[in-house]
C-alpha cells in the first residue's frame, strides 16, 4: 500500500514536529494554503475526537488518554496524502505514532534554543497542560530528553530569526529539491 520509508513521491505528507511554542501550527497553515492542500492538526483533531479543549483531557482523563486519542488521529492521518499536518510537541514519542507518520511522510523539525521557545511558550494565553505542570525549568528538561529524537527529522529548520513565512518558504523549497 504505501511505498515505504524513504519514498520520495510528491503526494507525501508534510509532517511538522518541534517542542511546544514551535510555531507548527501558524507555518502548517501557511504551508497547506501555499501548496493548495489540506491542512491537519493532530490537537484540534484529538480535541474534536474528545469534544473537549486538550486542557480539559488532561484534567478530567490524564495524559494516558490524551495519548490514546494523539496515536488514533495520527494512525487515521498516515493513510491520507498531500495533507500538511502540525503535531503536538509529545507525538514523537507516543508510541508508533511518527513511525506511521514518517512511511508517507516527510518529516520536518522545527527546530529552536529553548529560550528563545520559553519565551514564545509563556506569550500565549493559551496554557497547556504541561507547560502548568513543568514550568521552566522542568519544561527545560522535558525539552533536553526529546530534542535528539526531534533532529532524527528528514529536514532541520533553524526557526531562531525566520518568520514563518520564512520558514514555510524553506520547508516547500527543501520538499521539492
Ligand atoms: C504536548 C504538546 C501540545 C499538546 C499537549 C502535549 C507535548 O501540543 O499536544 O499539550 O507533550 O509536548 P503543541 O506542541 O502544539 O503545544
């Protein structure tokens, strides 16, 4: 069925990863509207499976469950083609969830010092669940154990100075060379 790992076709998922406060959403955005495709979200898709915020999993289920429903979005995502998805921050290490992304899929890590993350992170209004439970420090370590498995990626994006615009114009660029 699919072409396995390493195939080059150019109907191929473009998989945005990276730590949280990455900017995957905003550049998946800018992305699929440049490339005329669809654009996927696997915590909108996951918050819509649970008809509740991811905050609200968190609370009322625990992670355990927000993971359970991140690995179905991404297996359902793996079948699809020429989507732009945007993970979350943790989906590189639920599981076989990248595994199945990456057999039709180009994977893209955003990458970014962790200052210069913190301070985009504790911008928003918008509070995640682990940014609460960490804080700096602990989000620091959380960051330190996952960045070696984020620059497995087919494709590293220095993000530190690059609008997003920037960077979806590096990211189209490096999928059709
Ligand atoms: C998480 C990142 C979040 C969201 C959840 C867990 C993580 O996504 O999936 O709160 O484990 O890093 P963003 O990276 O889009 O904030």
């Amino acid at each position: 069925m699919f072409d396995g790992e390493g195939c080059t076709s150019p109907e191929r998922n473009i998989v945005l990863t990276g730590f949280m406060g990455a900017g995957k959403t905003e550049v998946g955005r800018i992305l699929a509207r440049s490339m005329r495709r669809q654009f996927a979200d696997t915590d909108i898709l996951a918050a819509r499976a649970a008809r509740m915020s991811i905050s609200a999993i968190f609370e009322r289920f625990g992670e355990e469950r927000f993971r359970e429903l991140e690995l179905s979005v991404a297996r359902e995502l793996a079948m699809q083609r020429k989507l732009v998805i945007a993970t979350g921050g943790g989906l590189p290490f639920n599981g076989k969830a990248l595994d199945e992304l990456k057999v039709f899929g180009f994977i893209v890590y955003l990458e970014w010092p962790y200052e210069a993350l913190w301070e985009r992170i504790s911008k928003t209004s918008r509070m995640r669940p682990l940014v609460r439970q960490y804080g700096m420090n602990g989000l620091r370590e959380l960051f330190a154990k996952r960045e070696q498995r984020y620059r497995d990626a087919e494709l590293v994006v220095s993000a530190n100075g690059l609008t997003s615009k920037a960077i979806a114009r590096v990211i189209l660029h490096a999928f059709k060379s």
